[in-house]
C-alpha cells in the first residue's frame, strides 16, 4: 500500500466523522432493530 501513515490518520477521521453523522446513526439503530 502507497499510503503515508498521516493519509490513514485522515481517513480513519474521515470515516468516523461520518459514522458519528446522525443520519447514519439512525440508520444503524434501524437495522439493529429488524434483527
């Protein structure tokens, strides 16, 4: 992987800036409930 450590860092902020988007929230708390 070509991938500097400080551009992971990015990403894995990234993606958790997202996760934490309450949208997503819901959507995850939707999908646990239908089992």
């Amino acid at each position: 992987m070509g991938v500097t450590r400080e551009r992971v860092r990015q990403l894995e902020a990234q993606a958790l800036r997202k996760l934490r988007h309450p949208n997503r929230i819901r959507f995850l708390n939707e999908l646990h409930e239908r089992g």
